[in-house]
C-alpha cells in the first residue's frame, strides 16, 4: 500500500470513529399482477451437468470469451439471461479472479446488515441498535428497535426500512418492517403482522421488497411469502410470491429483470422472472446457483454479476449471469455477512463492501468493476 493510500484510509476511519459502533414448489399471490397458480413448472431446476444450462454464444453477443477463472466451488449456475449484460466494456473483462480486502471500521460486535446512504453515511445494525453514521456528524445516531434488527436499506424518498423480529414473541406475529423517515431519530411501523421477517431489498422504482420465512399466524397454509410494497406511504404492501421455504436474502436485479432468492433450505439462490413491462409481474422460478454452506449476502455490479456470500466457509463468490462459471473472488473475510458496493466517498462504486460476523468489521476489497450500489436517498 503506498503513503497516499494508506493516510487515506487513516483518515476514513478517524472520520466514521472506529469502534465507535457499540419445496421447491413456487406459486404467485392472486392479483392484478401475478399469475394465480404457476403449476409444476414452477418447481427448481434439478441440475443434471453441463448440459442443463442454455447455450450461449458469447462471440456473438459481443462479449470477451474468458468471462472468469473456473473454480471447483458452487457449480448449480445456470444461464440467466439472453439479454446481455447492463454494461460491456474493459472494466468487466479485468475484473479479477481475486481481490484482498481492506480494513475499514471495527468494534461492529454482532453486526447483521449494514448501508450506504449515499452521502458518505453508514447504517450499522447490531442486534436491536441500529447505529446511524452520517457523513457529515461527529455523533453517531442510535435508535433501539423492539426486536432484532435483520436487515435494513435506504430508500430514494421515504428513508430508511427495518425489518425487524422480536424473537420473545416467536410466532405471535411480533416482525414488522419499520420506516425512519428523512432527518427523524424514531421509526414507524409500516408493515405488521409478521411472525420471521428475512430479507429486504429496495428496487429501482423505489419498491421495498421483504420477506416473511414463517408461515401466517392466523393458520393460513401459505409459507415463505414475499411482499412489494412502495417506498412512499399510502399503499399497502402485497404479497406477491409464496411457498418459497426459507426465503432470507433479497437482491432485485438493476434492470428490473429478476428477484434473487437465497434459501436457507438449501443453501442455494433462487432466479425469479419479473417482467417490468407488465408492473413487475412474476413469472417462472429456477436454481440460478447452489453448493453454498450458508448465503448470508447479495450484491450486484454494472456486468450483471452477482456476488455471494458464504458465511460458514469465509468465501464471497462472483456468479457471472451469463456462464455457469462461479469465482471466488474475495477470500479473506472472516463469516462475510451483508454485501453492498460503495455509494458515496469515502465509499468507492468499485469496493464491495462485506460485514465480518467473525471479528466485528466493516471491509471492503476492490473488483475493479463498478458496482450497482443499493437505492440511496435522493439528494
């Protein structure tokens, strides 16, 4: 590391004050904007070998034929798209095979999920606390949350969504998805009744996407539900996918094309079709990766990658959509945990971003392509 980087990143940590952070079968909800029943097809993909992924010829689409280093880890990838990817250029052909991380903030003891809001702050959750670093504060802002705070994201308008679990009241429909609105210190809840929120993603448009593991507490025999709701208040969330066992991770595709999927189940990534044309409907459902010990994190970068993490075996792998061909791209990070490329300095677009469960730490490993960082509020 020469002297520029390195005072550079003695004096991001002096900004921030480190330490100072104390089955298979899936069916559509009944709606204007999903299919009722998708049937039989609906069931995952079984992976048989090569041949199950769809042929694709990558000097006709334009793209450089060495799309990544083989490696003998998860090997369910399939194709997931024959519309190329958002971007092509030479960042995406010298994105690396591997990439060292770098320290950036510690004392994160129990840290879950953490994000960017866009202007040099950081969100941090650590158990029930959500500790709120703003760019421009000497002080950190704490709020205390009536359960586990499992994951959290900004949003364009409507500020920052909790999802929340109260895990003394397991099965009681204690979970809720809390909104922090611009400037407050409090939150509301905006979405209850749930009894095992899991992931929450934030989309393009500005749709907050979340996830119930459990089933309904009134009975119901629906199971593994995931709702889309507007960022902005004055409609209600809906549910418009079920049956998907175990549903944790949540990560939305840039272009509005799919909805992944982790599943605790089975320690694999579900692709889910969505069709922005037709509202966002919902359409088949397939394995896009498996072999993982435990998916504990989704990102994405400007090459339609998508990067996950691999908690029990310390590995963040880069899948890239378009080959069945899985890298592991960052290796050193101890039980990586919530993934997130940088969105506003000192936060680089081409740094992803990875919480330690391991020791408590916020690090980041530089992939050369840019990333697509999570929505950030509008400034």
């Amino acid at each position: 590391m020469d002297r520029r980087r390195a005072f550079g990143w003695i004096a991001l940590t002096a900004t921030l004050g480190v330490g100072c952070f104390p089955d298979d079968a899936l069916h559509t909800d009944a709606g204007g904007d999903a299919v009722s029943d998708l049937g039989p097809r609906d069931a995952t993909v079984t992976d048989t070998g090569v041949l199950d992924a769809p042929r694709f010829d990558v000097v006709e689409a334009g793209l450089p034929a060495d799309m990544g280093v083989p490696d003998a880890g998860p090997d369910d990838a399939v194709d997931a798209s024959d519309s190329g990817p958002m971007i092509e250029g030479p960042a995406c052909e010298m994105a690396p095979a591997s990439a060292a991380s770098r320290l950036l903030l510690d004392g994160l003891t129990g840290a879950r999920d953490f994000a960017f809001d866009g202007l040099g702050g950081v969100a941090v959750a650590q158990g029930s606390t959500v500790v709120v670093r703003r760019g421009s504060d000497s002080t950190p802002v704490t709020m205390v949350m009536p359960g586990e705070v499992v994951a959290l994201r900004y949003t364009r308008t409507a500020g920052l969504m909790l999802a929340v679990f109260n895990n003394t009241g397991m099965g009681t429909s204690n979970g809720a998805i809390y909104q922090v609105a611009p400037g407050a210190t409090t939150a509301t809840v905006r979405q209850g009744g749930l009894r095992q929120p899991g992931g929450l993603a934030v989309d393009a448009d500005n749709n907050v996407w979340f996830s119930d593991t459990a089933a309904p507490a009134d009975g119901g025999t629906r199971f593994g539900l995931i709702y889309r709701m507007p960022a902005d208040p004055g409609e209600a969330a809906r549910v418009v996918v079920t049956d998907v066992p175990s549903p944790t991770q949540l990560l939305v595709d840039a272009a509005g094309r799919y909805l992944f999927v982790a599943r605790s189940d089975t320690n694999t990534v579900m692709r889910i079709d969505l069709a922005p044309a037709d509202g966002g409907a919902i359409g088949d459902a397939m394995e896009f990766v498996g072999g993982f010990s435990r998916v504990s994190g989704l990102a994405q970068d400007e090459c339609g990658n998508v990067y996950v993490a691999d908690e029990i075996v310390d590995r963040i792998w880069r899948v890239p959509i378009l080959a069945g061909i899985s890298v592991r791209v960052v290796t050193d990070v101890r039980g990586p945990r919530s993934l997130m490329f940088g969105a506003g300095a000192p936060f680089g677009p081409r740094e992803l971003y990875a919480l330690s469960s391991t020791d408590g730490t916020l690090r980041g490993a530089n992939v050369v392509v840019r990333g697509v960082p999570q929505v950030v509020p509008a400034r």
